[in-house]
C-alpha cells in the first residue's frame, strides 16, 4: 500500500489570496469554508491539548501544544475534513445553484 499517494490525491491545497481573489465563486465557498472549518477544529482541541501537555502555566506545553493543535487541525481537515466544511459550502451556495460534488479520492485511486 502506497500512503504517500492516497495522501496526496486527498489534500486540499488552499490558494493564495490573489488566486482566491480571482477564482470562481464555487472554488472562493469551498476554499472559505475549508479554512473556517481548520480555524473550528483547532479552536476545539486548543484546550484539551493544551491541558494534555501541562496546562496554561507551562510554557513549553503552550508552545508545543499550539504546534500540535495546528498539526491535528490541519490533518483533521485535509482532504474532506470532518464534513463541517461541506455543509458551511451548502449554506453559502445561493439557492437555485447546485453545491459543488467534492472530488471522490477512491475513484482517484488505481
């Protein structure tokens, strides 16, 4: 089994603020809603981690409970995410404009 390419196939890469300024308004909602996503997940696990690692009073545990946190959030939402992003997408989708379909990683896959 090859993870480097499920990996890959499954990675949504954010675009620059100047792609994004210029992209589509379907691309701006998906590429929006992805990052409000990775901002709630991390938001979430910023205590429990923090608290893992030694609580607000250590110094080393906030800074590498912040690098976990980042890591976990941005793992958690890479590819299709936990769904939270999917569903932002649907409400921000004016009415009589179907949601984008998000790519299907399996049918990527050999």
């Amino acid at each position: 089994m090859n993870i480097a390419a499920i990996a890959s196939t499954t990675t949504r890469q954010p675009l620059t603020a100047a792609a994004l300024r210029t992209a589509a308004p379907e691309v701006q909602r998906q590429q929006v809603a992805a990052q409000f996503e990775a901002i709630l997940v991390r938001q979430l696990l910023s205590k429990s981690v923090t608290s893992m690692l030694g609580g607000a009073n250590d110094v080393g545990g906030n800074v590498y409970g912040d690098m976990l946190t980042d890591s976990l959030a941005q793992q958690l939402t890479a590819g299709p995410g936990l769904g939270l992003g999917r569903m932002i997408t649907q409400q921000l989708t004016p009415r009589g404009h179907p949601a984008p379909n998000p790519p299907n990683p399996a049918a990527a896959a050999p």
